[in-house]
C-alpha cells in the first residue's frame, strides 16, 4: 500500500516555516501528523536526522521543495513537545518516534491483557509482543516507555524487572 | 608559585595581621623559589611574603585560593615545611614573580622554625574563612610591586568606569568643537549686520552710488552665502515653518497620489516636491517632519511607518482592508505571486507592492514560499 500524501505535501508553502504565528501553528500540526502517518506506515520507530532531510517526507522532488534543517528541527522539537518523540543522544542526531504514545500502548496493553483473560498472571512484554496482533510489533521498541506506562495506570500494573525478561501483571 | 602577585604589603580596610614568621623561604613544588629568605605574614585575608633583605619586594596570594594544606616534618638538614595546595591560576591575575609553574603546590620553609603556631593559626583562619564575610575593598591584591597608588579597575566594574571616562571625554570635546561653531555663527550674525547696514546706508546715499552698484555689492554678499535667509526667517523656522509646508504638500501632494491608488514611498514624495520646486529644495528631515503634522493639521493625507520601516504617505480615504482584499484576489487569480509580478500587475513600486502582500501575510490571507526560486506569496490554504 503505496502512502498516501496529504495534500499540503504539493503545496509550496507548506515547505517554508511560516512567520505568521497561527499560520505557524497549523502549518507544524500538518508536519507532525504527516511525519507521524509516514513513520507509521513504513513501521520505522527510529529516524536519524541526517538521513531523514534525504527522505521524501521532507522532500518533495516533484515541486522542487524541501524542508530546511532548522525547520525540520522545529517539526522535532513541536513532535517532542506532544510526546511522540524523544531524542536518544546528546546532539539530537538519532530520536524515537512513537506513533502511538506511552500512555495510548498502556491502553492498548491493558485492553489486550483484559481481553485475553489474563488479568492477574505474570507475563512477559516478550510474550505481549509477540501476539497475533501486529499492532503490537511495536511494543519491543518501546521497553522503557511501556513500563513507565504500564506502570502509571493508575497503578493496574506492577513490574518486575529480572535482568531482560520484564515480567508484568496486570490487574 | 605563580599563583602569587605583586603587593605594597600594606593591608586592606577591613584586614587583620594574625601571625607572622621570619626566616621563611618559598619553595615553587619542590624548586626553590628564586627568592631569598624572607616574613611570611598570615592575614585574615590573605597569605603575604616580604623579602627580608629588600622590604619593596612583597607577594601576597588570597587564602581563597588555598585548597588545603598540610605540615611536613623536618629532617636531617631539612626544615620544616607547610605544603599549601592551591587552586588554578585566576584569569585576570595582576602580576606576580612567576608567570607560570608547573606545580599546583608551594611550600613554606621555616629556617627559623615557628611552623607549629602558624599551622595552627593558618588552621584556624582556613575555618573560619574571615575574608568572606569582610571582604576587603577591590581589587585584591592593589599595586604593582613597589609602584603603588594606580588604581586598576578589575572586571566588570571596570570597564564600565572606562566607558564613562571615555565618554566624559566625547561630551568634552564636542562641547569644546561647537564653542568655536558658536563663535562662527555670532561672526556671521554680525556679518550680516554690517552688510544689511552697509546696504541701507547706500540707498540712503541714493545719490552717491547707483542702483546697479547696489545690486552688485548685494551679489557679491550674495556670493559669499551671506543672503537672508528667507524662506526660513519669513516664516521662521521650526514648527511654524512646517506647518506651513504640511499644507503645501497637501495641496501638491493629492493628484499624485490619487494616480498611484492612494499610496506613495517617502522617497517618491521626496523626489517629487523638490522636482517641483526647482529651488529651495526641501531636506528630507523637513519633509518627515511636516508630514507628521498632517493629522493634527486635518490635512487628507497621512504618514504610515510599515514595521519594516517604510515609510509612506498615503491617502486618508485609503483603506487597507480592501487593498489587502483585493490583493488576496490577485493572488488567487494568479495561484502565487512574487513581489515583482504584484507591482507590476497593480503599477505599484517594487517596494509598495511587498509592503502590501506583507500586510495581507500578517493578516492572515496569505503564506508564503521561500525557495531559492525567490519569494513568492499564496492564499493562504493551511
């Protein structure tokens, strides 16, 4: 399934970082929902930004346009701000990106959890990861985020942390 | 050792002696110091040093810098010995007999002895950190060596005394330039004067000198840039003198802009009435300042500075709302527009077309399209 642009994709402008601030606003939101869609199309939960100026999301070679470096660190920065991103280095070469947020996998976890009828047992997030639900392909690239989801709701789940294998019960 | 500087040995305001010790000589690490025997004198403040054989030479170091220190026992043919252990150099040291040292470390030797009292004094002093709540009056250390009495301002402080000086000094001699600019002006008051005298006497001696002589005798005043003013002193100058040319380019200025859709650059103005006036060219300071008497003379015309700094002279009846409209509709005609492409469409200049596609960015209507293409405008679709 080939991704689907958005139409602002082929609209010059949306290339240049707007200095209208509510032009601003709504130009950054297109951005991130469409860098979000992208990344979750192609399941790619890391992006390297060096690589990511060369990628199609921030070029358009049939206009001719593409995001500058500055502006792509803005889109980072907005992304980051609403929780999907976060950097894996120092310098803000390498970032995590979370299509889905720590608290919506958390959800998600727990409806499955339910679902299944395994409330209350011991599992692994290896386990978790592995069901026939492919949403949940995401979830071994998500280890540290997952717990601290697990965890927060609401205290439903408590964590033991045995060298790799992380056991979770879930009530 | 180089962490030390020169001093006068003389003691700050709020510093006390506490100790002092002859016979002491310095070690650099483990080096000798290239120093003789000589007091050292332990304040509440700092750490000093005195040549005994020549009282200029004194060194000091601030008991800030000392980190810690420890005794070391005399030996056989050796002497006791504190170990003091210091902080890196301070950027803005003032200077001192060592300009560097490979050693973060100095000892004191006491040839003489007397190491256990100033241990324990150094001990004491060290605790009680007396140079923090008494801080003595800045800098520390003053001086250079024997030359004393140079205040040298450290830091911030500073410079800012320098700025001051230096622009004391400016003010002083402006002020000197323009006493002599004083004295040319009353020079040619009085010049002036005389020929306006001298013109009178003439054309009361009527008969003495002919009236073609007293007009060559006015070319020659003439010449020498002595004329009288007129336009100003007529209507004198100041306000009244652009009241009266607000009212002026009001009536100059209406056909003109009517033809330009209302709007016109300061510079087009500019070059427009002194066109028109051929003499007595107005400067550009008189211009901006009469048109800024346009509202409170209720003249049709008004002054507009664009937050880029434009400035504009522009119709009353003009209205932005419907020229940002219209351009709006220009531009959705066209799908995108540059700067260039506007102007040219509406007969505006270069620069009042941008002026008015920024306005409609700023209101909201449009976005735009910076490539290396150039700039371009479109409505704004987000």
């Amino acid at each position: 399934m080939s991704f689907e642009w958005p139409w602002q994709y082929n609209f010059p402008p949306f290339f240049t970082l707007q200095p209208n601030v509510d032009t601003r606003q709504k130009q950054l939101a297109a951005w991130c929902s469409l860098v979000l869609s992208f990344c979750r199309q192609s399941k790619l939960f890391t992006l390297d930004v060096l690589e990511a100026q060369e990628s199609a999301v921030f070029n358009n070679n049939r206009i001719h346009r593409k995001l500058s470096v500055e502006a792509i660190q803005v889109v980072f920065e907005e992304l980051r701000k609403k929780g999907n991103l976060e950097w894996l280095d120092k310098n803000k070469s390498r970032c995590l990106i979370m299509w889905r947020r720590p608290e919506e996998w958390g959800k998600l976890i727990h409806q499955w959890v339910s679902k299944n009828g395994m409330v209350n047992l011991v599992f692994t997030l290896y386990e978790l990861s592995n069901g026939d639900d492919t949403e949940k392909e995401g979830i071994k690239y998500f280890m540290f985020p997952c717990y601290i989801a697990l965890y927060q709701q609401n205290g439903n789940a408590s964590l033991q942390n045995y060298n790799f294998t992380v056991k979770a019960t879930v009530r | 050792m180089d962490r030390f500087v020169w001093t006068n040995g003389l003691l700050e305001m709020n510093e006390t002696l506490v100790i002092q010790q002859r016979g002491v000589r310095l070690y650099d690490g483990e080096d000798k110091a290239k120093l003789d025997v000589g007091v050292v004198l332990l304040s509440t403040h700092r750490l000093l040093w005195r040549d005994q054989k020549n009282n200029e030479c004194c060194i000091c170091i601030p008991l800030s810098q000392v980190i810690f220190f420890e005794e070391q026992a005399a030996g056989i043919g050796k002497s006791a010995k504190i170990v003091v252990h210091l902080h890196p150099v301070l950027e803005n040291k003032e200077p001192g007999p060592y300009q560097q040292s490979k050693y973060s470390y100095i000892k004191l030797s006491f040839k003489e002895h007397g190491q256990i009292e100033f241990y324990r004094r150094l001990t004491e002093e060290m605790t009680q950190k007396r140079w923090e709540n008494t801080p003595v009056s800045q800098p520390i250390p003053t001086g250079v060596g024997p030359k004393a009495g140079r205040t040298r301002a450290v830091g911030i402080v500073g410079i800012e005394r320098k700025l001051e000086e230096k622009r004391k000094e400016t003010d002083k001699n402006i002020s000197e330039a323009f006493e002599d600019l004083s004295k040319l002006m009353e020079k040619a008051k009085e010049m002036v004067e005389v020929s306006k005298s001298i013109a009178n006497k003439i054309k009361d001696k009527q008969g003495d000198i002919t009236e073609d002589e007293t007009i060559r005798f006015k070319s020659y005043l003439l010449s020498m840039g002595i004329a009288n003013p007129v336009t100003r002193e007529t209507h004198g100058s100041g306000t009244q003198y652009h009241i009266q040319l607000a009212k002026q380019l009001g009536d100059i200025l209406q056909a003109p802009l009517e033809e330009r859709g209302g709007m016109m650059a300061l510079t087009e103005v500019y070059c427009l009435v002194n066109r028109a006036r051929g003499m007595e060219l107005l400067s550009p300071e008189d211009l901006v300042n009469a048109c800024k008497m346009f509202e409170s003379l209720k003249l049709p015309l008004r002054l507009r500075v664009f937050d880029s700094g434009v400035m504009v002279v522009q119709l009353q009846s003009h209205s932005e709302e419907e020229m940002i409209a219209s351009a709006l509709d220009n531009v959705s005609d066209k799908g995108s527009l540059t700067a260039e492409e506007f102007a040219k469409l509406l007969g505006l200049s270069v620069l009042l077309a941008k002026e008015r596609l920024l306005l409609a960015e700023k209101m909201g209507h449009l976005c735009r399209d910076d490539s290396v293409e150039g700039l371009r405008f479109y409505p704004n679709l987000f």
